[in-house]
C-alpha cells in the first residue's frame, strides 16, 4: 500500500491553522505526539499503520484539542490530563470526518485525497471505528465526569448528523430547527471541549457554565460559516470537496433565509431548482446573494461571536481569555 507524499505534520498545521494557537502551539505539539503514539500499532499490522499514520499526518487546525486548552489555561494551568482528553476529542473528530466522508462521497479534504477515495469506503468506515476504538482504550480509567462529557461528545454528533439527514429535502424547516441540529453536530462538541478543559483545571462551576456557553455559541458560528463556504468557497483554499451540502439537499441557514424571503409565487420555483438533480453552486450562490441570504447568514454568524464573547465577561483577562476571543473571531471570518 503506497500513501502518497506530504510535507509534514507541522506544515500541515501551521498553513491556513488558528493564528491564536500560537500561545500553544507547544502544548498542540504534545497533542499529536501523544495520538501518533496511541495510533501505532503493532509490527503484524503493517497496512492499517500506512492508514493510520496517513490520517495523522495531515492533521487539520486542531480546532476542538485548541479551544480544550485555551479553556483550561483561563482558570489554571496546562496538565498531562489536558493534553490526554485534548487527545481524545481530535480522534473522536478525525473518526467522524473519516465516515462524513463515506456520506458525503467526500473525495478531498486539507488538501488531499480523502481515505474513502484511496482505499474506498470499507477501509474509511473502519478506519474510523479503529479511531474510536483507541479512544475506549484512552477512556478506561479515567474519571467517570470526564467520561460521561466525552460520550456525550460522541452521541450528541451522531444525533445531530442523523437528524440532518432525516429533514433533507425538508424545505419548511425553520432557523430555529437548523440552529438546534447544528447544535448538536458540532456547537455541543465545541462547548463540551471547553467544558472539559474548565474542569480539569479544577475551575469553580461558573466559569465551567461560562467556557461551556462560550464554547457553544462560537461553535453554532462555525457552521453557519462551514455551510456557507460550502456554497461560496475554494476548493484550493478550503482543501476539501465542496457543494455537498448542495448536493445532498441539506438545508443551510442561507437557502432557509432564501426560502423565506421570496415571493410566495417564486417558491415552488425555487424548490425544483433546488430539487433538481444537476445544481450549479456558483448560480445558487448568486442567487442567494440577490435575495441577501449570504449577507444574513454572516449576519447571525457574527451575532453567535458576540454572544460567545459574552459568555467570557466574568472570566479574568489573560492571554488565553484574549485567544478564545479571536478564535472565536477567526471562526466566523475564516475562508478555509
């Protein structure tokens, strides 16, 4: 089994990365020595190791480990249990984005090959249950509060993902419901890292409460972004496969807005383009930005980031406290 060349973990994290995870990039550095230990295998299982070893070397921006310990650093110190759980949230998130792939028929992500396009489908699902699978082992003898957050984690995802599917082609579904399902498939990991890295700081429960409002809105932010550029953004700067959420018929905060402010009359139209099973991104972006559902979208994006600052007013200043405001920023202003 060839894998295919690439220029090295570190590259990968630092080009289109966080610019506020700067503060800990030493502490990120520990994250991935301590998942590229754990996915080591044995020397009889030679061929999952190439997968493996291909699926942690082009790590993304770390999002999720970041914002665990950016978390604990507002209310103490960075311990080994930060690094061992900020650990186990990126192989919980490397698990999903491996059987995301498989759904979405994703053929590139950071820039490469995706596991389901190299080896195929079979090899990407069990990939991800191997990731998993680790994470267990990780889990064993850890405290039962930390265990309990971190199966929430991964149940909370699924849910939302499964809900996702089922209100495809749902075109009276409301923002209030599109908030509440991203809510689920990403905002609650999000606030449950911050939560987690809170807690293991041994921070009093107001300030868990805080980082965990914190962690949800700034998560909310991120996929309405994540959807949008899934319609207006560049595949060679974004460095995955575009227009899924398009294809599948996933409503998306701009195409709800969309559905909502066309004349009654336009409707039905607007759902058979929709419908219609060649679907050109670039005309369906301008439309929605004749109608000014881009504009809207970015709108309420930006009011999650306000609240998300919010929720930090009782914490005090520091330089991670000013981290997690322009992460949360760079969520919501970011092109990748």
């Amino acid at each position: 089994m060839e894998l295919p060349a690439h220029t090295g973990a570190m590259g990968n994290v630092l080009r289109g990365g966080v610019p506020a995870f700067r503060l800990i990039e030493d502490q990120l550095g520990q994250v991935k020595e301590l998942i590229s230990e754990q996915l080591a295998g044995s020397a009889r299982a030679a061929g999952t190791n190439q997968l493996l070893e291909y699926v942690n070397a082009h790590s993304g921006k770390m999002i999720r480990p970041g914002l665990l310990l950016l978390s604990g650093m507002c209310c103490g110190r960075i311990t080994n249990e930060h690094i061992r759980i900020a650990a186990i949230v990126e192989m919980i998130h490397n698990a999903t984005l491996l059987h995301d792939d498989v759904l979405d028929e994703g053929q590139k992500r950071r820039g490469l090959p995706t596991v389901n396009n190299l080896w195929g489908n079979e090899f990407a699902v069990l990939l991800g249950d191997l990731l998993l699978s680790r994470v267990f082992k990780m889990c064993a003898d850890l405290e039962p509060q930390i265990t309990t957050i971190i199966a929430a984690i991964a149940a909370r995802t699924c849910e939302g993902e499964m809900r996702q599917i089922i209100e495809r082609q749902n075109w009276q579904l409301s923002e209030s419901e599109y908030i509440d399902i991203i809510t689920e498939k990403t905002a609650a990991f999000f606030s449950n890292c911050c939560r987690l890295g809170a807690l293991l700081a041994n921070a009093a429960d107001i300030y868990v409460q805080s980082l965990g409002r914190f962690g949800l809105n700034a998560g909310v932010a991120f996929q309405i972004t994540d959807d949008l550029l899934d319609i207006t953004g560049d595949e060679s700067q974004t460095g995955k496969m575009l227009g899924s959420d398009v294809d599948k018929n996933k409503l998306t905060l701009a195409v709800i807005h969309l559905l909502r402010a066309v004349d009654e009359t336009e409707r039905p139209a607007i759902i058979n383009k929709l419908n219609a099973a060649e679907k050109r991104k670039d005309a369906l972006a301008e439309m929605l930005r004749s109608y000014g559902s881009l504009e809207y979208a970015c709108s309420q994006a930006q009011g999650f980031v306000a609240k998300a600052v919010r929720a930090l007013a009782g914490l005090k200043e520091s330089d991670a406290k000013e981290a997690l405001i322009r992460t949360a920023m760079f969520m919501a202003d970011r092109t990748t």
